[in-house]
C-alpha cells in the first residue's frame, strides 16, 4: 500500500486535468480522494492491529445464524491460495484495461488506486471497530493452536471487496473505452464470475462466513461503482465538423 500512497500523490499532480475521452481527472477532487483513501486506510490499520485473539472456548456455533454455521466445517489452504491469486487477478484487471487505451493509461491507472485505496481503507476501519472471530477459530483443532489478532478480523472480508471493486471498475474501463467491442459483456462477466469465486473460496478456506463475503461484495461494488461515475466526463453535444459527417435534408415545397 506505501506504493499505492507514492504513485498517487505524485501523479495527482501532473497529470493534465481534463480528457476528450469518457473519463476525466481533477487536481482538487483527485486530492480529496487520496487524502479520505490515507486517513481511512491508516486509522483501520491502527485499529486492526490492535484486535485481540479470540477466545475459542467462549465460542458456540449455535449462537450465530444459520446460514453462517456450515462455514466452521472448511478449512482449505489450496482454496486460500487460490483466493489470492484470484483477487490479484481482480485488483491488476483496471489497470490492465486502461494500458491498452493509449489516452486513457493515466488516468485509468489514478482511479483503480483510489478505489484500491478507500476500499482497503474501509475494509480495515471495518476490521478494527466490529471484530469477529473467523470460521476456523471454531474448529476443534484450532485451540490446540497459538491465536493471533488477525482471528477475530473476519468481518468483512476484504479480499472480496477488493476483488469485485476491481472486476466492476475494469468492465466500466472496458465498455468506456471499447464501447463498439464484441467483448463488452464476456470482459465483465469474467471479471465478475472471477470476483464471486474469490468470495466462494474465502468461505471454503475457513476464513470468512458467507454474510462477511456478501459485505465485503457490497462495498467492493458500491466503492467500483462510484468511482467510476463520479470521474465520468461530461460529453458536449455532438457539432457538425469537418471530421464528422453532415448530414443534410432538402425539403422541396411547391408554391402556386
């Protein structure tokens, strides 16, 4: 994340506000969302790293809903693995659509890292002020184990968030910038399917319940979302130019 803070801090300010293109940057709106992104990011790291082991032995399955309860049975280091490498995948996906629009590289690159940025942020805050133990703190073999603090981080589960607030802002690049192409919906619902595996696999690895993957979706989707609108370009409307077709209606009237 100290890469994160260095590239955008120092790009925010030389880049040349205002695009032709679907997407424009501000120095001043820029500014603000770096510093929310800083300050949101470095109080849920504080608060986080504060959190206390749990406890297994107060811990009853019973006591939490039903739909949460089949998650204490998994435990899966592979499926953890794979989350990883699935929510990598996600984050890179913006990035990567924006290097392949020439006019569009730099900025594309500024909003993924802001909405890197608040959706780890927010993520963290959420770690730090509602602690809740994770799925594998009530298994059996579990207290037979050394705790850490990072147990009772469950909700919510940042790498879903992460993931799906890349996989929404990617698409949004892609339909923005190729919005004649073929691949419009197969780009996004790749991103999307690769996103929603990610949360499965959270689940399956015994790190997160499933209402810790519908949150961290939600504020993956909402954080994407808004970023990509609150950039959007306003368009002027269409002139006639000389590098744009005229066209030209004769209407004959008759006069007796």
């Amino acid at each position: 994340m100290r890469a994160v803070f260095c590239i955008l801090w120092t790009t925010i300010f030389f880049v040349r506000p205002g695009f032709s293109g679907p997407y424009a940057l501000d120095t001043c709106r820029e500014t603000a969302l770096v510093a929310a992104g800083s300050v949101l990011s470095v109080a849920g790291w504080c608060l986080s790293n504060r959190l206390k082991p749990p406890d297994p032995a107060a811990l009853d399955e019973k006591d939490m809903n039903c739909w949460d309860r089949p998650a204490v049975r998994f435990r899966s280091r592979p499926a953890a693995r794979w989350s990883d490498g699935l929510m990598i995948a996600c984050v890179m996906m913006p990035f990567a659509t924006g290097l392949t629009h020439p006019d569009g590289r730099m900025r594309a690159a500024v909003m993924a890292a802001e909405s890197l940025l608040l959706t780890y942020g927010v993520t963290k805050l959420f770690k730090g002020t509602f602690p809740r133990a994770r799925p594998y703190v009530y298994r059996t073999d579990s207290r037979m184990t050394a705790l850490s603090g990072d147990a009772s981080a469950g909700f919510f589960s940042g790498h879903t968030g992460l993931a799906f607030q890349g996989a929404v802002l990617g698409g949004n690049f892609f339909n923005a910038f190729y919005p004649r192409s073929g691949w419009r919906h197969a780009v996004r619902a790749a991103g999307l399917t690769a996103a929603a595996m990610t949360g499965l696999l959270r689940v399956l690895s015994g790190n997160h319940f499933p209402t810790d993957v519908f949150a961290g979706a939600f504020c993956g989707l909402l954080i994407g979302e808004w970023i990509s609108r609150v950039h959007e370009s306003e368009k002027p409307q269409s002139t006639p130019s000389a590098s744009s077709p005229r066209i030209f209606r004769v209407q004959w009237r008759f006069v007796f």
